[in-house]
C-alpha cells in the first residue's frame, strides 16, 4: 500500500486543501501513518491530536487516529479546541512526544488541514516532503497503538491565567474587554477564560459553527472587525480582541476602533517584556513596520528582521533565545513566562497584563506610535515557475545599481529597500503563487515614491501588479 498526495496540498507551514478535491479520510489516514513512521523512527511513540470547528474536522480526525494507530504510535485525543491548546497539550506532557491539529486556520469552510509539532520542535518544510514521500513508497512502520481521551481545556485556561502573574488583579477591576470568537474553535476556551478574568468581558460569537455564519474569522481583515468595533463604541470599552478560526492568530482594537496591527500590538508587548530582559532579541517578520524595529532599539533589545512564516519564527527563536516575537499576521509567540508557541488567548491575557503594568491604557499605548502610511499586503497572481526567480532578478538589479535613493538591501526573506522615504518590500508567497509587496512612508508622496519603485522592478521582469487576490 502506498499513496500520494495532490501536489497542492504539503505546503511549506503546513498541509491544506479542498475537502472532497484535493483531502479527505484517506489522505488523512496516510498522514498518520507517516508521522507515526516518523516518530518511531525518532523513538517517539505518543501524539496528541485535536480538531477546530469545522464540519469536516471529525471525519479527519476518525482517519487521521486510524493511520497513527495502525504505525503504532499510541494516541491522545483531547477533542474539539484552538491549535494552541493542542500545543499546549504537548508541551506540557513529558509523555507526549508529537501534536496534530486539524485546522483550516483561517481558509473558506471547504478547507481543512494539519498542522504539526514534532517532539518540541515546529514540523514544516522539508519535514513535509519527507512525509510526503514515506507515503508515495508507502515505507511505513505498523503496530497497534493505543486511543486515550484527554480533556486538557481546564488546566490550559488556568496556564492561560498565568500570563497575568505579578499584577495587582485589583487594578483591573475597572478594566472592560470586547472579544470575537468568529465562531471558530477559540470559543469555548474563551468563554472559560473570561469566567476568570477580572473586569468585564464582552463576547461575541463563542458558538463553534463550520459555517462561519457571522463574518470570516480572519483578524487581519478590517471588514472582519466591524462587530467587535461596534461591541467595543456601544458599550465604551477599553478594547477589543478578536481571534482567527482556530486562536492562533490574533487581532485587536483600541477603544477608539482603531486597528492595532500586528506589528503595533507587538509595539506594546516588547516595552512591556524588555522590562525583565534588558537588551533582548525580538524578532518581527519582513512585513512589520520600521516603526517597531526603531521602538525596540529605543528600548535597548535588538531587534531582528526575519523570514515570515510561524514555523520558520519559531525555529529563530529558539536559536536566538528570543523572549518575543511576532508577525504582521497577528502570530504572536512569548517564550519569556510562556512555550514559546502561537497563542492568540495568551496574546490576549498578555495585553491585559502589559496596560497593568506599563500603566496606560491600550488607546494611550496606540495613540502614542508614529503615523506612518502603508499599504495593505498586497498580492497578486505569478506563475509558481517565475516567482521565486523574478524576486532573485529584483534583488540582483539593486545589488548591482541600487539607485540615488536606495539606503539599504535586505534579502532575508524577498527584497525589503529602505530608501530616505521610508520602505518597501516585494516576496514570494511559500504557499500559494503569488507575489506579495507593501511599502510604508510617513508622507503620501513618499509612499508614492515608493510604489512606483516596486511597478518599476516588476516591469524590469516583466511583470505588473495586477488586481490584489486572497489568502
């Protein structure tokens, strides 16, 4: 026996696809059987797996605990809940040796996948073409492992109420809190988490439906934050979270209904964990703003640009010993009193926890970063076979003729140009076949400027930025 994958599914962070065209039970049977191969290999033999909401996620989750089990890996099943809570479960068990979350993230309903943990470590890239080709051989070990059911969801909300240690809970009695679930499968763990909280707590959509019947969980969207903004000015609260389909990414509000940006909530958490880690690394993806890069170093850490991806983040991390880092998309991962993981409920209790102690408000902390001008992400169509090579043409021409105004080159993930008007960035999709540029500047000619820099490097390539498409 052997099989093989669609070729669009095993993708650089994670596996996904169509439910019914490109996955289903018995690609999911072969991913378990392959990571169970894997992990015997490594004289693992323990995985937890949980699911998110989706309508699908059950029958993948039946498959997925057939393969391990049938490649003798002995199995916990800790039920319904965010990715987190997943990770959580294997981090914080001696006795489990890998994680796999079943999870569309923030895809349309018709979309499901894994993501996965491999004895402590992120399981990405390579680890997935290699898991890939274990199943086309069909090289796989065989047993009879064990199923046991676990409900982790308490002791992960009580972890959870951990990030609030050393505040004077007292101080937080007055504090008022708007949070969108999206119907994703953040919900109930949030409407525990609140329970505990102090101040008062606002929620909306806590309810796990597949269909998303009230807007698309994805925080990174505005159009998506318009409930939680109208939350937030109907009952005048401090401010509002919101959560991506399965909690590992999150989005946030001031009270003013001002977005707070993934790099700008990042902002806010860096002056509050350089407090205790003088001159630490903090780690931001090619996306986030100068403005971050220059608060940290104003705050004496060092800040390091890096690739975008949370598995590629999260192995940076570990190499640097960085205490925080986070990404444009809203992953924000602590691993100063934390695991080191993508947690959008931790990120929440730890933004509570930084106006505690930094002692100012959310809106005072927004109201005091630099107006700087940016451009969505914007994302456009390019054939798979020419987008890595047009962005190593782009980054060829500037290191040879920069340009007058040209300051800086920095490759480490596409090309980021840093001119006297501010900066912007062209990159390659991992995941899909697109190309991805922004730019910021603090004037609208500057931005201008920099606009017309990036439609001149395309046309060089022959290529134009053509009408933005999804994720």
């Amino acid at each position: 026996m052997s099989h093989t994958f669609d070729a669009s599914v095993l993708r650089e962070y994670d596996i996904r696809g169509i439910i019914g065209q490109t996955l289903g039970p018995d690609d999911a049977r072969a991913i378990g059987r392959s990571f169970a191969t894997l992990l015997r290999e490594a004289d693992g033999e323990t995985v937890a797996i949980g699911y998110d909401g989706r309508m699908s996620s059950p029958m993948l989750e039946h498959a997925l605990c057939e393969g391990l089990t049938s490649g003798g890996c002995n199995v916990v099943r800790i039920g319904l809940g965010p990715t987190p809570m997943l990770y959580y479960a294997e981090a914080s068990s001696e006795e489990i040796d890998g994680g796999i979350q079943i999870t569309g993230s923030h895809n349309p309903p018709n979309y499901n996948g894994f993501k996965m943990v491999f004895q402590g470590r992120p399981f990405f890239g390579a680890d997935i073409q290699k898991l890939g080709k274990i199943a086309e051989e069909g090289v796989w070990s065989s047993g009879s492992g064990e199923v046991t059911e676990r409900d982790v969801m308490g002791e992960y909300v009580e972890r959870l109420l951990e990030g609030l240690s050393g505040v004077d809970v007292g101080e937080l009695a007055d504090l008022k809190v708007g949070w969108d679930a999206g119907n994703g499968a953040a919900g109930p763990a949030l409407e525990r988490l609140a329970e505990k909280l102090p101040g008062e707590h606002h929620l909306l959509f806590t309810q796990v439906d597949g269909h998303f019947p009230n807007h698309h969980p994805d925080p990174t969207v505005e159009a998506n934050l318009a409930d939680l903004r109208a939350l937030v000015a109907e009952k005048k609260l401090d401010f509002g979270v919101a959560f991506d389909g399965d909690g590992d990414r999150i989005g946030a509000i001031d009270g003013e209904g001002r977005v707070i940006w993934g790099d700008q909530l990042l902002m806010i958490y860096a002056e509050d964990v350089l407090k205790n880690h003088a001159g630490a690394t903090i780690i931001a993806d090619v996306k986030a703003s100068r403005a971050l890069f220059d608060h940290v170093a104003a705050l004496g850490g060092e800040p390091l640009m890096w690739k975008t991806g949370h598995s590629l983040i999260k192995s940076k991390m570990k190499e640097t010993g960085s205490p925080l880092a986070g990404e444009m998309s809203g992953h924000v991962f602590f691993a100063d009193e934390y695991y080191g993981f993508d947690d959008a409920l931790y990120a929440g209790v730890r933004l509570i926890a930084a106006t505690a102690r930094l002692g100012q408000s959310v809106t005072e902390l927004r109201e005091a970063m630099p107006a700087m001008l940016n451009t969505p992400e914007m994302r456009f169509q390019v054939d798979e076979s020419r987008k890595f090579a047009a962005i190593a043409e782009v980054s060829e021409r500037l290191k040879t003729s920069p340009g007058p105004d040209v300051e800086d080159v920095n490759a480490t993930d596409g090309v980021r140009v840093t001119t006297k008007d501010g900066w912007w960035l062209l990159r390659a999709s991992n995941t899909q076949d697109v190309l991805v540029a922004r730019a910021e500047s603090e004037t609208k000619d500057g931005l201008e400027r920099l606009m017309a820099q990036i439609d001149e490097q395309l046309s060089l390539s022959g290529l134009e930025r053509g009408e933005s498409v999804g994720h």
